[in-house]
C-alpha cells in the first residue's frame, strides 16, 4: 500500500547551517556525474532563454549552461539563503552574466506571460505548496512550443532503493529530510493529474527506480493531451 502523501515545506531550505549541507550534498552530485544535466539536455532544452525553478545552491542551471551555447538561465527559489549560494557558485563558475536568480514563490511568478524557450526542475516539485499553481505558472511564461522538464524523487519507490539512497547521501545532516522529501513526493498516477488540470497540451511522464521525469509541451491549442506511458 502506498503511503498518503505528507507535505514537507512550502519554504523551501533555509538557514546557514543547512543551507551549506545542501551545498555540500549538490556538490558531491555534481562530482559523481549525478545530475540530470544529460537528461534535460536530451529532452530538447538546449537553447535560447531558460527558467529553473527551485535552483537551491545552482549547480543544475550552471552545469546545463555550461554545456550549452548562447543561452541564459533565470532561477527563481522561494529561499533567499540558497539565491545567495546559487550567486556565489555562479561567480566561482565564471557564469554570474549569463544567470539570473529571483527571490519568488513557484505559484506567483513575477514575469510575463510568453517569456521562456523553456523551463526545467529537479528535486523541489514536491516541496511546492500549490503545485497545480506553479504548473499553471510555468506554462503562462513559456513560449507557444516551449518545453518543461521536471524530475523529482518518487513516494512510492521500493525499500531497498530508499535505504540506498539514506546510506549514500552526504552529509549525514541531510538524511533526515531526505525522508520527508520522499514522503511529500508524488507517484506517476498524481503526476498526471497535475499536468492535466494545469493545462499543458502535451506531456508524459516516466518512472525509474527513484523517481520521475517529466517531460511536457506547451502548444497553441488546448485540446491535445498524451498521457504517455
């Protein structure tokens, strides 16, 4: 039986002292070649004008702009602390003038509508206190054709992976809230659901061993939608 959803935080990570933790962690992701870098990459965002929400310490949209030409980054995170550890990282990385990050809340976005080539999420979708909002707020500023790639971790991944992941993540400050993060999370069945009543045209969403991936369009019309798997 899967677990009713518990939710986590709409605050996102706050305070120094976790704050660095969660640096420490991301930076040992980076390190071991586990970021979703490749993936978002694969699924068409490549190019042009890109939003990541919940950025946190900003190694995702640094590496992503690394290995891309020509393109800029908006980061909006709802936390202030990590906005100033994304900032310091993009300096050390020698990317402040193509990055920009904005203090804001996911559901309220302070941009215009049509705005972004694109947009992408790893880890925070569960940490979003209105999710159908913030869906809703992505697709308002993407541009018509515009792409979002979301991934996240999964409620209802198997014992063995959770107990994987609890041992393997560093530092042990972290553990704790690596298990909350798993309750808030969503199962694929949910997922979907969110995507239909936040109005993208076309989506799919897939599942490995710990989490999801989802991919969407936002097209002209309103009258297409592909489930996918």
């Amino acid at each position: 039986m899967i677990r009713k959803r518990v939710v986590e935080t709409d605050e996102g990570i706050q305070g120094e002292f976790m704050v660095e933790a969660f640096d420490e962690m991301q930076r040992r992701f980076r390190d071991k070649g586990w970021m979703e870098t490749k993936a978002i990459i694969q699924s068409g965002i490549d190019a042009g004008s890109v939003l990541e929400v919940g950025p946190g310490p900003g190694y995702l949209g640094l590496e992503w702009l690394k290995r891309t030409d020509g393109t800029r980054l908006t980061g909006l995170d709802i936390s202030p602390d990590m906005i100033t550890v994304a900032r310091r990282n993009a300096a050390e990385y020698g990317l402040a003038e193509r990055v920009e990050y904005v203090q804001s809340d996911s559901a309220k976005m302070p941009f215009a509508d049509n705005t972004f080539d694109a947009a992408f999420s790893n880890g925070s979708l569960h940490e979003w206190s209105d999710v159908r909002g913030a869906l809703s707020e992505i697709r308002r500023v993407l541009k018509p054709q515009g792409r979002m790639f979301i991934s996240d971790l999964r409620r209802d991944m198997i014992a063995p992976i959770k107990w994987f992941m609890w041992l393997t993540v560093r530092p042990k400050a972290i553990r704790p809230g690596l298990l909350t993060s798993i309750n808030a999370s969503y199962i694929k069945p949910e997922a979907e659901q969110l995507l239909r009543d936040s109005g993208f045209d076309e989506f799919s969403v897939s599942c490995d061993p710990m989490g999801l991936q989802i991919i969407a369009v936002k097209k002209n019309g309103e009258t297409s939608l592909d489930q996918g798997e």
